[in-house]
C-alpha cells in the first residue's frame, strides 16, 4: 500500500519495517533494548511494545554515557495549531529519558517555519508557540534540565549556530533531502540550519562537546541528515535519534494525527465530554457489527484505534495483555473498550489541564531567550 | 567595453549611463537637485559633481519629507577586509544628509554575508564587523541619531522581520536578481531577506511607518529591488535610494576598489608614509611621458587618478577647476597634483585616525544589540 513520510507530509498505510531501510536507520534491537535497561533502571511502556522503533547511533551515544558524558535531550513542535495527545508520544518518552539519565532537555518550537510554510501569521504561530510551551512544561519536566526556546525570540543565538550550518550545505543538498523547489521561499530554504542549530546548541552554551540524543517521530529524521553531515565539519559530535511510529488518528486509516483536522484527534484543552463524544462517535472500530456477533466471532485490537491508543498511554502490560484477550475473545464490547480508554484520557487529561494553566505562571522557568 | 555590476563583482570601463537603464533606476535631474539644495540649504560637493548620479523614488521621499515625515537613512558595509577610502564615499554623503535633514541612521555591518561568500571565519568577519564600525563613527556622526548594528549582534531583530520578507521570495526569484545557483549556500540564499530587513526596521522600531532612503553604491541596487517588491506586501513604504559611482582604484583600469588588492587602495588606518608611497607608486597617471612633453601637450586629467580622487575629497570648487585647468594645459605636473592629494588625504586620515581610535570607547553609543 502506498504512503508518504516526509517532514511535511505523513499519509497512507505506513510500513514501519520499510522506512527504516528507506530512510537508512537502524531498528531497535533487543540487545540495545537490554543495554537502556540496565542503564535506566527498566524500560518505558513504548520501548518495551515498540513504539519507539527505529534509531541512529544510540548505541554510540550509550557507550559515551557510559564512559561518563551525559548527553543532552533535543526535541520540539511546530506551532500549527493546538496540541494534541499524538505530540505528546515523544515528549512523554523524553520526560522519562530525562528523569533516568539526568539530561537536560533543548526544546524547540519553531514558529518561525509554520509561518513558513502554513497560511500563518508570524503573530499566530507566536502565539500558538506559548500554548504549546505549555503543553510541555505541565508534563512535569525538571525545570532545572529543560530549556525551551521559541525561534524568533532565541533567534539571535540560534542565528549564529544556524549560520555555521547554512555556510555548509548548497541549496541542491536541500533539495534532495527536502523535495524544495526553486518556487520554495527564502525562509524554508534557510530552515533546515535553524532546525539542525539545536544540535549543536548544548555544546555551544556548555564550551565542550555534549552528545545529543532527539527522540522524534520518524517523519522528522531527514533533518538530522542535514545536522549529522555537517557535525564533523563544525567539529561537533552526530546527533544520535530514537524514533517512534504515529499515534493513528481516531478514524484509524493510517498517516499520522493531524492538528488542523479537529476531528482525527484529541486536543489536550479538550473537555471531558469532547473526549467522550469524540472517541465514542470517531474511533474506528475493530469490532463486529452486531452485539451478537462480536460475542461470537470477537473483535480485532490491531485495528481497533481504542486499544491502539491505549498500547501508548496504559502503562501496565497485565492490564493490556488482558484487554487484548478479552477484546479478540470477544468478552469485551468495542463500547466498554472505548469507555476504558476515555476514563483513562480524561483521567489523564484533568491533570494535564491543570498543570497546563499553573504553566502560564511558569514560563520564565523554562524559557530560553535572548 | 564589457564590465560587471553586481553586488559581487565590479569590473571593466563601467558605463553609468548605461547602468542607469539596466537597472531602470533614475538620473538625478537638476529639477531633483535644486529641490535638494532647497530643502538642505546647499548641495554636497557629490551632488554638484554627479558622484551621486541616480536614484530610485528620492521625489516621493523628498515630497514626504516636504509633508513633515522625516526619512531615515540606511546603509552598511559587508567586513570582509579593513576599511578603504572607496567606503567612505557615501558615508560621507550620508552623514552631509543626517546633519542637513536631522535623519536617523540605521548602519549594517553584513558580518554574517561575508562569511556565506567569502573564505573567511565567522569569527574573522566579526572581527572586522568592529574594526569598520570604528571608521562609521570615527566620521563624525550623532550618536543620538546613529545606530549601528552587526547581523549576528541584533539577528533576533533582524530575523523577525527577515522572516517576513523570506516568505514572500521564492528561490527562483533570488536566482534572477543575484545569480544564485543551485550549489549557493543555504545561508546565502536567505542573505537578500536580512539585507532586505534594515528597510523597515526603521518602521518596526518607532511602529509607526518611516520612509527610509538608502546611499548607496549602485552595484548594492539589486538588493533593494527584493525590498520594493516586498514593501507593499508588508504594509511598508517602497525604500528609496539615492547611488554614487565607485571611487576608481589607484591604477585607474575602471571596476571599483578592492580590500582585497591592498596596492589598489588606501585603506583609512595606513600611515601618512604609506599613502605617499602607494600614490606615487601606484595611482595612475593622465600626464604625458616627459616633463618636457607634460609641460607642452598638458595632460588628461580625466584618466588621472589622483585628480578624480580630489573630485571625491577635494570640497572646493573653485580649487578642484584650477587644478583641471593648470594640469590641461601642463602648467601642473602629474608629480605636483599627486603631492596635492597626498596633503588633502594625509591630513583627513590624520583626523580620521584620531577620531577611529577614540571611537573604541565609543562603540556603546551606536551600537544595536539584542
């Protein structure tokens, strides 16, 4: 079946196993699964069901924090809209990277390429950039370790970095990597230095070479080939990356949740009645039409976005093991597996929103400017 | 005879009038330049003598101003090597312009162009940023109106509103106006915008809409066409400019002189030695083979470099017509009107070496910083 991954662009059926050839990553093998283990003190829910899947030289950056050089967390979000829970996959991977290995985190949200390539004002990306900041802080992250930026306002630092980077590549190399055109405008054409500035970034501020560790979703990753190219020349080290799949939208087709279809996803400012209407009416069903024949024949969890999402957000693997079961078995109805799933989003969620507001009080905490 | 205009290269017997309709400029008429003189109570001695010779919109500017509206004026110099007395050409003109119609300056110091074009470190075009604006304050200027600012020192300013301009250019418009190439740099390919940018910073910083005028070279012109295309779009006013003709290099063979070729220029930190060597040596000669010849044929003083040099530094008219006569009709000998300028320079460099020294303690009252 065909699909499309790009930084701009994920639809269609995705082969996960596929892109990591396409793309020349290299799967997350059990041996290095074992490695963060010892390392870390367990394994989060999303490496041990593989959601995280795919890497880039993290055995390599495992070995450098084994010998005693911590490295630095870089990840982001593009401001297009609001956050919904599909951006938080990453970031709630890299919260725990972050409490088991003590790094800190450089977050980038880029306002300033959403007002690049979306029908945004450069005032509406700003704006949408503080929302989302609080997104991030209200999950808990150490305020000591995480250092969040919004672009245009940390620009005159990053501007520098990125200039180093813009010095190295042509517009051709671009272009390969990011299907630019010549009818490309002259921001985008400059992005891919601003977005791979942050790689260099922790060296930069820190006046030694800091490892960096991105935990993105794979769509992400041709940016880093930028980043990884140019490292030796600036004299820094290659990123390393750890990616993980799409948390599917509700209707459940493939591609990736998206912030400006309001019905593929849930927001995190989403009410508790939203959460419920929207996962009862939207989330595509891997159950049998009837009662009857869902008893008799069972249901499919493999499809069925419920029990999809709840492989990312139910932490324990008893609870989950016994939902496929009893779904597959057809003792579980796809509704009471739907009423699971929202009792644990807006469980989730109530907290969320709460920490989110107590955020706008907590900005300075976190942000770096300049 | 062939030659080269372009913000990049400058070469051959330049035809300014030709490069008048190339680039669809205008000639500064005398209507244009009795109006100045109206409203400065005078002309600047590069007005009278053409070396100001086109511009672009310097009518609706003046009307403007006539309305009460004070322009602002914006210039710069690319570091790419030490200050030369070809830069100080329309400095010069500008600072005549800020005193006689109390403008502000805004001055860009292109740190970060000339590391994207040049063999150069971003380190080495920095310091080189300092080391110029040392000769733009060393001028004479108001501290109170000037504002100096190198591209990496204010980027976060500058890329605000580079970003503006960057979303309404695309790359192929780019490839017309400047000869970029597939194999350009990615941070050249976004320079136009945050050359583009100082247009309308005037306008961001007051926020109110300011009418900018640009002295400049003519071969910097290209620059500005992006700013005018972009101007409506962005709710500003269309920058207008005023530009000279380049101060010819010692050997006199037409293009404009080079930092570059330390024996085709003078640069403003040589010694008063120096600069009686490179004339005598160097500066091209209009006068005939022998004295004996001179004094009977006259000689060419419009070949003669050091006679064109004194056009550009000499104020008096009167003084500059004698000498066009006496070295026409051989009463002046070559070696004469060579000493005459090495006077009028060594003492101007003289000032200006005091002045550019005094101005290292200086540099907090003009410079921009983010």
């Amino acid at each position: 079946m065909a699909y499309t991954v790009t930084p701009w662009e994920v639809s269609g059926d995705i082969d996960y196993a596929r892109l990591i050839k396409d793309f020349g990553t290299s799967p997350l093998s059990d041996v290095l699964l074992k490695r963060i283990e010892k390392l870390a003190g367990g394994l989060h829910h999303m490496l041990r069901r593989k959601i995280f899947f795919s890497h880039r030289d993290l055995d390599i950056l495992l070995r450098k924090h084994e010998q005693g050089n911590t490295f630095a967390l870089y990840t982001g979000r593009g401001p297009s809209g609001n956050t919904h829970i599909g951006h938080l996959v990453p970031w709630l991977f890299t919260k725990w990277l972050q409490d088991r290995f003590g790094a800190e985190l450089y977050f980038q949200i880029t306002n300033d390429e959403k007002f690049f390539i979306k029908d945004l004002s450069l005032e509406e990306t700003t704006r949408l950039a503080y929302e989302n900041a609080l997104d991030v802080i209200a999950l808990g992250f150490d305020p000591e370790k995480t250092h969040i930026f919004i672009d245009t306002e940390y620009a005159k630092t990053l501007y520098g970095i990125a200039a180093q980077v813009a010095r190295r590549v042509t517009f051709s190399q671009a272009k390969a990597v990011f299907g630019f055109s010549n009818e490309t405008n002259l921001g985008l054409a400059f992005w891919p230095a601003m977005q791979a500035a942050p790689c260099f970034l922790p060296s930069v501020l820190k006046k030694r070479k800091v490892p960096v560790l991105i935990p993105a979703a794979i769509d992400q990753d041709p940016y880093w080939r930028i980043s990884r190219d140019v490292a030796p020349r600036l004299g820094y080290e290659k990123p390393a990356a750890i990616h993980c799949v799409f948390l599917p939208p509700l209707q459940g087709a493939g591609g990736k949740m998206s912030a400006s279809e309001a019905e593929s996803a849930v927001f995190t400012t989403d009410s508790a009645a939203e959460v419920k209407r929207k996962i009862l009416k939207y989330a595509f069903s891997g159950g049998q039409a009837t009662v009857e024949e869902h008893r008799k024949l069972g249901g499919n969890p493999d499809v069925d976005v419920a029990y999809q999402w709840l492989r990312f957000f139910e932490e324990d693997d008893s609870v989950l093991a016994q939902l496929y079961k009893d779904y597959r078995s057809g003792a579980l109805l796809t509704g009471e597996l739907k009423m699971l799933l929202i009792r644990k989003l807006t469980g989730f969620l109530e907290d969320h929103q709460r920490e989110r507001e107590r955020a706008r009080k907590r900005l300075d905490e976190f942000l770096l400017r300049d």
